[in-house]
C-alpha cells in the first residue's frame, strides 16, 4: 500500500478509537495528560511502522494493544522507582508482577470494561474544576477526536482559545487526582449537561463536518448515539438525556436522504422523506414522548433546550411532505428556545422558520441583528440564508453575493460547491449589479 493510503488510513483509525484507546489507559494511570501522552506514542508506533509493515489485520487492536504495553511499562517503570526510592522490595520484579498484571490479564480486563470507558472519560472530562467551556473543548477533543480547529469553528472562537482551555483543562484534572468513575447523585447532576452538550457537539460535527472534503461523518453521528443511549440509560429520569436522544435520532433519520447519488449535499427541503430511517423516527418520536411526560411531572419546569430542539425535529418527522410542515409550530418552537437557550445561532434557524411561516421579509427582519454580531461573522451559514431569503425576494444580486461569501467560509468542500452552485444558479447574462 502506498505510503500516502497508509497515512490516510491511520488518521481514519485514530479518528474513531482515540477515545476509547485514551479513556482505556486512563483507567490504567489515572493521569489525563499522562494517558493522552501514552496514546500519542501508539500513534507515533504506528507512523513508523505500519508504512514500512503494511497495515495489520485489525488496526484498531494494534493500537490499543501498543498503547496498554505503554501503560504497563510506565507503570512497571514508577514501581520499579518507587520500591528503590523506599528502598523495600528486594525482589522489584516479583513486586511488579504483584502489582501489575500482565498483558493477557490487562487486555481481557480492557475488552471487559472497553463500554463504559469513553463515558467515564466523558465526566472526568466534564469535572465541575473547569468552566463549562473548557469542558466542552477538552471532551470534543479527547472523545470526538475533533482538532482545535474544528472546536473552535463549531464555537465560533479563535483556535488559540481553545487550544489554551484545553491545556489548562489538562492541566487542572492531573493535578487534581481525581477518580476514574462515573459519578452519582448531586456530582451526575453537576456534570450532566457540560456531557449532554459534548454529546450534541459530536453529533454535530458528524452531522455536517466542519471541514474536509466530506459533508458527512457517519462514525461520529453513530458514536454520539451511542452515547446518549448510555446517558439516557444511566439518568433515565433526567429529560434532557431523553430529549437529546431523541433529537439525535430524529435528525440521524434523515442521513439517508441527504445526499444524492454523487455525493451532493440535499437541503431539508428537497429530500425524498421516502428515504428517511423509520426505525429511527419511531424510537425519537417515542423517546421524546418520554421526555414530554417527565417534564409534565416536574412542577414548574421549563422545557429544556434538548426536548424543544427534539420537538422541533418531530414537526419536519411528522411532515410526510415538505408543504405539509407546520411551520407556524416550529417558529413558536424556536421562539422558545431563543429564551430557554439564546444563542446566535438558535436565532438564524428562528429566522428561517419564521420566513417559512410569515414570507422571506419577515425572516429577514429577524436576521437583520444578526449582521452585525461579531461571532456570526466567519459563519457560513448566516450568510447562505441570508441570500436564500433575498433570493425568494427576487434581489438576485444581492443573494449572488451572500452565496459566495458563504462559499468563501464554507469549512467542507461540499457545503462550498453547494453555495458556489446557488450562486451561478442567479448569475445573469451580464455581470451582477
């Protein structure tokens, strides 16, 4: 295999297990910082080798093997130190293989405990230590295997930002000593929504990359899913757990439809919901019924931001075609969640529910703040909607350039083809105007 294949295929591989390979050794040393460093050695084992060997069989074993005989041998290592510093162990191997196991032993128990890693890793992640935002970074990090870039896109930060929250967030956990467990009671309750918020984040990235020349990243939307069903399972009568299980499947329906034949992105709008997952449109459907009840129980409860968002997905799931959505219940929706979780972005989907529900002109109204928020000012999708709306107006000119200024922030290739095409598409015989 070509050595740029080999490559290729080692950054797929550690895409999808760095964080069960991460959450494993830290189990094992109980130091973040430590079990990121012993996982990046796996890799570097892997740069070197695998070019020159060819791939192994299974790729995935080799690295988690790799990294756990790091792990042993560091433990082996502070032991040996540790007994020649007490000056107590006469015999430090027989000490190490009292306190060690070996590598059979250590693997069988990886293989044993491998399902709950990745989740005990994502609250020790989400400790109440560091500031919500920082959880968030070194989570995405760590469990969705995002780059600081990508973060920083999916937050509208600067790189720099995250990079600093990330290695202060390291730095604060392996100082602190904390335990590898999921938590109970009062502290799940603390860490809950920072993992919640991880858990949508991922699927998110999954959903639609925010880089790279694929529109979608299958691995990670199933992996999210996973997640939450473990979440939904662990706090069964917490409903934003629910709610956001239920938003996740909803959405995760419509993949099969959101491209054509040749790989081209297809808008909401334009699919053929024939193709949508069923199965996966009952079980959202049913979850959130679940999640509805709950919070009918709870006295004076708001609807959290999840159980909205998954309401939301449940008008467009009910829809059996696009004119039959109910529009006017979306935008009602997203004002709701405009109050329960105000962001930026939760107003740019307000807008376009509004202009469905009320014409081009008054979701404009809606977006016209939005203009002149900084943070908007890199993200892709305020100007494309910006120009769809123009568009319906008939101010071609004008929609022409809020499409290519979208393709200019686009971070994947195709969300830029597509805004490139919606641009030509309103190009006239003569030069815009």
């Amino acid at each position: 295999m070509h050595h740029a294949a080999v490559h290729q295929a080692i950054s797929a591989v550690w895409r999808q297990e760095s964080a069960r390979i991460v959450a494993t050794v830290l189990r094992r040393v109980r130091d973040l910082a430590l079990a990121e460093e012993l996982a990046q050695d796996a890799l570097i084992a892997a740069l070197e080798h695998w070019p020159r060997q060819g791939l192994p069989a299974n790729p995935a074993a080799w690295l988690m093997t790799t990294a756990q005989h790091r792990a042993l041998d560091h433990l082996r290592h502070a032991q040996m130190a540790q007994a020649r510093h007490e000056d107590i162990a006469a015999d430090r191997s027989a000490r190490g293989a009292d306190l060690v196991p070996d590598i059979a032993e250590a693997l069988d128990d990886t293989r044993e405990g491998l399902a709950d890693d990745v989740l005990r890793l994502m609250f020790v992640a989400c400790h109440p230590l560091l500031a919500p935002e920082a959880r968030v970074a070194l989570t995405l990090r760590l469990v969705g295997g995002l780059s600081t870039q990508e973060i920083a896109r999916a937050h509208l930060v600067p790189e720099a930002t995250v990079a600093q929250r990330i290695v202060r967030a390291q730095r604060t956990l392996s100082q602190a000593g904390l335990t590898f467990e999921v938590p109970r009671g009062p502290d799940r309750a603390a860490r809950l929504a920072s993992v919640l918020a991880v858990v949508y984040a991922i699927f998110n990235e999954g959903h639609n990359a925010s880089a790279g020349d694929d529109w979608m990243r299958p691995s990670l939307c199933d992996e999210a899913m996973r997640l939450a069903r473990l979440l939904a399972t662990l706090a069964p009568h917490e409903p934003e757990a629910l709610g956001l299980l239920a938003l996740l499947e909803l959405t995760a329906a419509r993949a099969p439809a959101r491209q054509d034949a040749e790989g081209r992105p297809v808008l909401l709008e334009q699919q053929d919901r024939r193709l949508w997952n069923t199965t996966l449109l009952q079980r959202g459907l049913a979850v959130l019924a679940q999640a509805q009840a709950l919070e009918d129980e709870l006295p004076e409860a708001a609807t959290g931001a999840y159980v909205l968002q998954a309401a939301i997905a449940a008008c467009h799931a009910r829809a059996a075609t696009t004119a039959a959505t109910d529009w006017p219940a979306i935008a009602a929706l997203y004002e709701r969640l405009a109050a329960a979780a105000p962001s930026p972005v939760v107003q740019l989907n307000r807008a376009v529910a509004v202009s469905r529900a009320e014409g081009p002109a008054a979701g404009l109204q809606v977006l016209a703040p939005l203009l002149h928020e900084p943070v908007m000012k890199a993200y892709p999708w305020l100007p494309a909607v910006q120009g769809d709306l123009l568009a319906q107006l008939g101010r071609c000119a004008e929609a022409r350039a809020c499409f290519e200024r979208a393709a200019e922030l686009a971070g994947n290739t195709p969300d830029r083809a597509l805004m490139q095409a919606r641009a030509a598409a309103l190009a006239g015989p003569g030069p815009a105007t």
